[in-house]
C-alpha cells in the first residue's frame, strides 16, 4: 500500500481538518499542490497515479512534479506527527525537555554556570512528575560533567541515579504488571462470571512487589485502574468496579495525595469514580462527585480544563436526565454542541448528539430526535470504526422507535431488517443477546401495536428477559425495557423510565 495512505488512514477525521490547517500555515504558497494531493488520497477508495497525475496537473501529467509533490507531503506529515506526539506529552515533560536541550547547549558554550541551574531545575520538575527515564538521562549528562567547573558532587550524583534507576526499574515492572492483569481480567471476562477485580489485581502485583508502591505513586495506580475500567466497561460490571475505584483513589489522598504534578490523575480519577456511580444508578452520589470534579478543572489555571470538561457536561447531562431533570440535561448537551469555543472531537460531539436523540425521545419530542443525526453525514460503516458497534447500534435503535412512535410501520420494518443485516452476529453473544430479544419484540408491536397491552404480551416480555437485581442491572438495559413496559402500562416513557432506575 501506499506509504502515504497508510499514514492517512491512522489519522481521525480532527486530525485530518488539523493537518489541512497546517499545511495552510504558509499563506504566501497559493498553489498547494500538497494539499490537494492529501485531499485526493483521503477520499474513500483507491486512485490510480495516472488519475492523479491527471486531477493535479491536467495539462502535461508532470511526473517529476508529482513525485516533488508527494516528498513534500511526506515531509510535512511527518512534521505534523511530531508536533502531534509533543501536544501528547504532558506539559511539564516538554518543558524539561527543552530545559534539558538549552542546558546542553550552554554546556557546549561554556555557560556552566547557568547550565547546571538549568539541570537542576529539570531535575526537580522530573521528579515531582516522576518521570525517572528523563530524570535518568538528566543524571548521565551531570555525571559525564561532573569534572567541570560549579558540577554537583560525583559521588552524591550516583547516589542519586541508582536510586532512581530502581525507581524506573519499578516502573518498568508495574508496565509488566499491568498487561498481565489486562490478560488476567479479560480471561476472566470470557467466561462470563462476575470477576473478582481486587483479586486479580492483588496476585499481579504481589508477583512483581508492587503492593505498597503502586498506593504511593499515583501515576502508577491511575495506570492499572484505567486497564481495569476498560475491562470493566467491556463486560458491563460497574458493580463490581465501583468498591475498589473508589477504595484506591481514598487510600492515595490519605497517603500520599496529590499534587500539581499529579493533579492529572486526581481529576481522571473523580470523573471515572463519576461514572461507575452514575452506572450504578448512585445520581446523587455521582453528583457530588462531579461537582468536585469541575472544582479540580479550575484548579491549576485550568491546565485540564479543555481535556476532561466536555466529558464532565456529557456525564452531568446523564445524571441530570436519570435524576428527573430532563429539562436541565438538555439545555446542558444543546449548549455544549452549540457553543463554537469549547473543541469537541469526534467522539465527544458524536455522543453529545446520541445522548441529545434519546433525551428528546424520552420526552416524545420524536422529529427532534430524528433531526439530530442529520448532523451526522457519515455511513454506519465509518461510525462502526470510528465509534464502535454499541454506539451504531443504540442509534440505530432510536431512530426505529422513533419512527415506530411516529406510526411509520413500514420505516420500522426496513430498520429492523437493516440492524439484522448488520449487527445480528452480536446477538448471539451473552452480552447482547438481550437486544435481539427486544428487537424482536418491537417487531411484535409493530406488526401488531395492539397486543402491548394484552396479558399474552406481558407474560411474554416477562419470559423473554432474563432479569437481575435491578440494583445491578445495567442502566441503558432498564432503558430499552422501560420503554415495553411504558407501553404495556399506556404510561409515559419517561415516568416509568424513572420509576425504574430509583427502584
């Protein structure tokens, strides 16, 4: 395949508007000939060199031009992938790198003076983000120049570097550490049983030595916590998750707590804690959680503001709808995908526009809901990759029984065959087999909407649905079925939907 092809392909569709924006950087160069090359190799399916050569130079085909063109190309992605990989370090990292970089200059220029202040600075500020590889490298440039004049003491720098040689050592094995209890988790997964997450986890770390350490270094816990969320939001057991997330963000506050170099992981921390108890159907609880949420975003001039503050309105949103404040949810989601200073990405907007839909839905305002994803000009196949099937599937799923609602049986029907078309592998799956069962249902209702009420329909929806303890049923499970039922009770959906989950 073609090299710049395959570098397109790994970037989003932000990525690529951001790309086409820096190659625009230059308004003195009118004929881009670079970005019309990225533009043509962007587009879905592949283009032949003579039609290239045809749509970029029509009048000669000038191969030489053109391979000048692609070099040129090359040269300015991977320009922009460097600048990308910088924007992904931490603030902190990047600047003592630089620090690093200026002090090795002003070694060369004999600056000793203000070099070895330099060194020390990124010193200090690699340690507080415990950063030990750089810290490392930041050693062997002091030991290299420990002979030359106002250099720290050799025999206190070595000290140093194998202290925090053992440090990068630990890391290093709590990286071992966590891909192993990936694999222990998604293991247990498998077999389908509720799995015992502080076990698994605790026989990991015992292995590599890393009981205590993990509690003392924030960085190293959040690492673990967030392979096990993933875990967790693979087989949907919030449950189980919630107990220990929050047992290990206390025990860290109570130790060691947090700082300004780990204030990252502090506020990752509380959204995540946020979540679970939302999942779980704690709204209140989850609220407080949020609320100290937004707190951390302002602290630190705001340095994780732009990151996590969408995340916090989609979630508030949800509480907010589950709580009985429908009104509230979604002012809070119109104004976020509304407001031209605040960044979304694709995945953050796409969401915003999913939970949108189904709030409206739930309100019977059924033409909004569907008008909705008319902002969403893309094919089910590019959301399926760039989204992943549950997503395509709840949305697939609004937009029937919106229709549904709308007394448009015929529009049902042809949903319903498309989601068999394209999604009915899932359902033999245990985590989704539920969701052929209440398709199947709503082909019931349409083909005959009279039977909700019937005492066969009933015994029938109770027969179809294996239920648990609704403490801890999955809340957008209770959503699909909240919606049989409303109809089965001729109530509205959105007042069963909550007699529901605050059972």
């Amino acid at each position: 395949m073609d090299l710049i092809v395959e570098i397109i392909e790994t970037l989003s569709p932000d990525d690529r508007k951001d790309f086409s924006v820096f190659l625009k950087r230059h308004k003195n160069i009118k004929d881009r000939k670079d970005l019309e090359l990225f533009d043509l190799l962007s587009r879905k399916g592949k283009i032949k060199r003579d039609d290239l050569l045809l749509k970029l130079y029509p009048g000669d085909k000038n191969l030489e031009a053109y391979h000048a063109t692609r070099k040129r190309l090359i040269r300015q992605l991977m320009e922009y992938l460097q600048l990308k990989k910088k924007k992904g370090e931490t603030v902190s990292e990047g600047y003592i790198l630089n620090l690093i970089s200026t002090a090795e200059y002003l070694l060369d220029n004999e600056k000793l003076e203000a070099a070895w202040n330099m060194l020390k600075q990124a010193e200090e500020l690699a340690k507080k983000a415990e950063n030990y590889s750089i810290l490392n490298t930041i050693f062997s440039i002091e030991i290299e120049n420990s002979q030359r004049e106002s250099a720290p003491d050799l025999k206190i720098l070595l000290e140093q570097k194998r202290k925090y040689q053992q440090l990068a050592i630990e890391d290093d094995n709590a990286n071992i550490a966590n891909q192993l209890i990936r694999y222990e988790l998604n293991k247990s997964l498998s077999t389908g049983k509720e799995i015992n997450i502080d076990a698994i986890i605790k026989d990991v770390l015992k292995q590599y030595g890393l009981e205590d350490i993990v509690i003392q270094r924030p960085r190293l816990m959040y690492n673990i916590v967030s392979i096990t969320r993933s875990a967790v939001l693979a087989g949907k057991q919030f449950y189980t998750f919630e107990p220990y997330l929050i047992a290990k963000y206390n025990e860290i506050e109570k130790g060691t707590g947090f700082n300004k170099y780990t204030h990252f992981y502090k506020v990752n921390f509380m959204y995540m804690i946020a979540h679970v108890l939302y999942r779980n159907k704690k709204f209140e609880k989850a609220e407080s959680y949020l609320k100290l949420l937004y707190g951390g975003l302002e602290e630190y001039n705001r340095s994780h503001y732009s990151l996590l503050y969408p995340k916090y309105v989609l979630l508030l949103a949800a509480v907010c709808n589950y709580s009985g404040r429908s009104a509230a949810a979604i002012e809070l989601l119109e104004k976020l995908v509304n407001n031209k200073k605040i960044k979304l990405n694709t995945a953050q907007l796409l969401n915003a526009y999913l939970n949108l839909s189904t709030y409206y839905f739930q309100q019977e305002a059924y033409q909004k809901s569907i008008r909705v994803f008319q902002n969403v000009q893309h094919s089910d196949q590019w959301l399926m990759r760039v989204m992943g099937f549950e997503w395509v599937f709840k949305k697939n799923i609004i937009e029937c029984i919106n229709q549904f609602e709308l007394g448009n049986s015929d529009i049902v029907e042809q949903r319903l065959k498309g989601i068999d078309k394209n999604f009915k592998e899932y359902f033999n799956r245990d985590l989704y087999r539920r969701v052929g069962v209440f398709l199947s249902l709503v082909r019931k209702l349409n083909d005959k909407p009279d039977i909700a009420t019937t005492k066969e329909f009933q015994i029938l929806v109770d027969n179809s649905f294996e239920f648990i303890d609704i403490n801890r049923e999955d809340i957008q499970a209770i959503t699909f079925y909240g919606w049989l039922k409303a109809k089965m009770q001729r109530r509205k959906y959105y007042e069963v939907l909550l007699e529901l989950v605050k059972n």
